[in-house]
C-alpha cells in the first residue's frame, strides 16, 4: 500500500493530530498514535483524545493514492519526517513503513496492533474505529448538527461563522503569557459578540474580542485541549458552533471546522453555567 505527501503537510497533519498540551507544567500530548488514511485525494486522520470523552478531531492533507498506514507513534515519526524533504513517498507492508524521498529511505516498524497510548489495552486499529465511530455523530456540511443516541439531530445553539484563525490563536497564546500555561480557554458570547478569557489576575488575565457578530443565546464555557498549541499551526477562516448540553450534564460543547470536512469537537469542563 502506498502514497505520496508534502513532507511538511505530513508534518503539519501530525502535529495537528498529536494536540499537544501543558498539563502541570509537562507538555504532552493528548494523541500518541494514529492511522494514516489516505482516500479521495486526501490523507486523514481522526482521533479521539486519550481520555476517550473529551475531544475528537479530524484533519487532512492532500495525498495520491488510496492506503491505510498506522503511525504507531508520532513523535518518532516526525524525528523521522525532519530529515526528508519534497515529495515523500509512504509504502506499508508487513508491519513495516517505509519513507522514501529524493535520495533517502527510512524504514519503521508500525503496526495497526501497536497500543493506541502507552500502558492501555486498546490497540490502535481500535482506537481508530472507535474514534471513527464517535467522529460520524458530527455533520460539518451543509446543514451543522450532533446526532444523539435516539437519532434526533442537535442543532448548534449560536455560532460564529468566518472567524480569522489567526485572531484565535491571538487570543488562546495570551495563555502563555508570564508563563502561566493554565490550559484553560474561556468563551463568552452576549449581545456584545464572542470573546475568550484566558489566565489569571496574579499573572496577567487577559480577555480577547474574537468577533462582535452578537448571540441571542447568552453562554459561557471553559475549555481544555491545548488550543495554543493546536491554532499555533492552523490558518484562514474557521466556524465556531456551540451546542447545548447543559440538560444532560455536559455543558457547552464547541465544534470547530476547518474546511475539507476537518473539525476538533471539544467538551467542556463541568461546571460552567449560563451567564
């Protein structure tokens, strides 16, 4: 099985995938493992995070080819990716994968039976199908909703649609600031738009005006999931949908498309209530 990529989409796609972020001061990542799967003209992966409820996310690169590569894990596959360049041509055959470029091969061991995470049971092609699954509840064409269990279609509550990406990542770096790295992303919408809080008053609390396009649908929630990290790697426009909830116990949950049918769906930490 085989296909050819950007070097540096690959890497891009990986890092995206990986959704490093700071937990008690340790940059992690919140993926170790994925597959590769590459259909259509395009090379994807979708990954629930590694608490399996939090967030699932789907991202892509254009690709040739139509083949399915486990990357048991990423790390070492972008200390792999560093030394390639141009076009990079990925073959997987008997839990082997082999990089080839201009005038380098690198071979990795890699299989779809590797462990999804370390020290957990569940093996990659697993997780995998699992995350597919999960990923499958969630409609970012056309018309945007979350199916439920009964089949019923939820529909977003508010939203914000064209949102700069980069005006983002302006606002959820500001989580750095004084080196706080607090990993914690307010949201605010009210009739005077949408805006994000990050940080505290000790070191620096700093609220972002990310769109003055008002909601009738007053809310705020807080998010985890490394979004500094995450939007450090991300640009154009994106699409921000809130969805309700709070009647199950679960918050404002947040889908954020991308284009090319990519999205990160986000919960929010407990606790968050309307303003």
């Amino acid at each position: 099985m085989q296909s050819i990529v950007d070097t540096q989409s690959l890497i891009w796609l990986l890092k995206c995938t990986q959704r490093r972020q700071t937990i008690s001061g340790k940059n992690i990542p919140q993926v170790s493992a994925c597959m590769l799967n590459a259909v259509g003209g395009r090379m994807s992966t979708c990954s629930l995070t590694k608490d399996g409820v939090s967030s699932v996310g789907i991202f892509s690169i254009p690709s040739t080819g139509e083949t399915k590569i486990p990357v048991s894990d990423i790390e070492t596959m972008l200390g792999i990716l560093k030394y390639h360049g141009n076009a990079l041509t990925l073959t997987y055959d008997n839990d082997k994968l082999k990089l080839k470029s201009m005038y380098k091969q690198t071979t990795l061991t890699a299989s779809e039976n590797a462990l999804a995470f370390p020290h957990s049971p569940t093996t990659l092609n697993e997780w995998s199908n699992t995350s597919i699954t999960f990923a499958a509840k969630l409609n970012v064409g056309n018309e945007i909703g979350y199916t439920m269990n009964d089949g019923s279609i939820l529909q977003p509550a508010c939203s914000w649609e064209s949102v700069d990406a980069v005006r983002l990542f302006e606002a959820v770096r500001c989580d750095e600031m004084n080196g706080q790295k607090l990993n914690t992303f307010t949201f605010k919408g009210d009739e005077n738009g949408l805006s994000v809080v990050v940080g505290k008053e000790l070191k620096g609390r700093t609220e972002y005006e990310l769109d003055r396009r008002s909601t009738q649908w007053p809310f705020m929630a807080t998010y985890q999931g490394g979004f500094n990290n995450l939007f450090a790697n991300i640009n154009g426009k994106i699409n921000l949908y809130f969805f309700d909830f709070t009647q199950w116990e679960q918050g404002v949950k947040l889908l954020i498309t991308l284009g090319d049918g990519d999205f990160i769906f986000q919960s929010a930490l407990l606790g968050d209530e309307y303003i």
